[in-house]
C-alpha cells in the first residue's frame, strides 16, 4: 500500500511522463514540416517511450492500492528555433526529469518504501542512457555546425538510431 504521500509525488511523476511526452510530439512535428525525416522519427519514437514511462507508472499505482489521476498538461510549445536549439531543449528536459526521478527515490527511502524504491530503480538506470543519448547528439550537432550537407547525413544517421533504439 502506497502512502499519501508517496501516490501524491508518483501522480506528479506521471504527469512529467505525459508531458515530455507531448513535448517531444511537438519537435517531432516541427521536425517534420521542416523536411528532417530522421529527426521527426527519432522524436515520434521518444514521444512513444515517454508515454510508456507514464503508462508503467499509473499500472504501479493502481496496482499498489492508490489512483492513477490522468490530469490536463501544459501545452508544449509549437516551434523550436534551431534543430540544434531542439536537441539542447531536449537534453536539459531530461536533465529535469532525472533530477525529479532523484527527488522520487529519495523520498521512497525518507518513508522505508522499499518496493517503491526498487520499481523507481528502472527509471534510474533509463534516465541514464537517455541523457547519455542526448549528449551524444548534441556533441554531433556541434561538429555539424551550420553545414548543409552535415545536416543531411546527420537526418539519415539519427533515424538509423531511432530504428536500432
Ligand atoms: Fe525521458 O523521461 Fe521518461 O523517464
């Protein structure tokens, strides 16, 4: 059984999981009126991890005796400067979230809440890789510059990323 406020820090939880998830839909339609197919599909697919996180969420309330509340979301925003300015956005957005997913574990052991504590352990372990994967790309970004035909390749090598991930 969930205590008070444990549920109540999950549900916020939860609705940081929906809402990257609606702001990485946003980049990915932005992405994709600008033409850049790999980067558009790199973020449909980080829209539909992030609707699983929420998803593994609400299931692990549920089912440990509280309520899942599916509430109303800030809207994200519609257009994103640069692709390079999107991808740092990206990055400091899961920077965000991994320090909440910090705040969440360190709340779970203040309140001994053992099994919390161990379900939160899969979020640790993708926060992770995710940050890991965002440095990675604005490091190419970076390489990248301004050049046309860098920004090409980097299209079609993001969208292999998307297909392996
Ligand atoms: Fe990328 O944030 Fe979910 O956990």
């Amino acid at each position: 059984m969930l205590s008070k406020n444990i549920e109540d820090t999950l549900n916020k939880q939860i609705k940081i999981e929906a809402e990257s998830s609606q702001i990485y839909l946003s980049m990915a339609c932005w992405a994709e009126i600008q033409g850049l197919e790999g980067v558009a599909q790199f973020m449909y697919n980080q829209s539909d991890e992030e609707r699983s996180h929420m998803l593994k969420l609400v299931k692990y309330v549920n089912e440990r005796g509280g309520h899942a509340l599916v509430t109303d979301l800030k809207a994200p925003k519609t257009k994103f400067g640069t692709f390079k300015e999107m991808f740092e956005e990206l990055y400091q957005h899961e920077l965000f979230v991994s320090n909440s997913i910090n705040e969440l574990v360190h709340t779970t052991l203040n309140e001994k809440d053992y099994a919390t504590h161990n379900f939160l352990q899969w979020y640790v372990s993708e926060q992770i890789e995710e940050e890991a994967q965002a440095k990675t790309i604005l490091d190419k970004i970076n390489l990248i510059g301004e050049d046309r035909g860098g920004l090409y390749l980097f299209d079609r090598d993001i969208q292999q990323l998307s297909v392996t991930s």
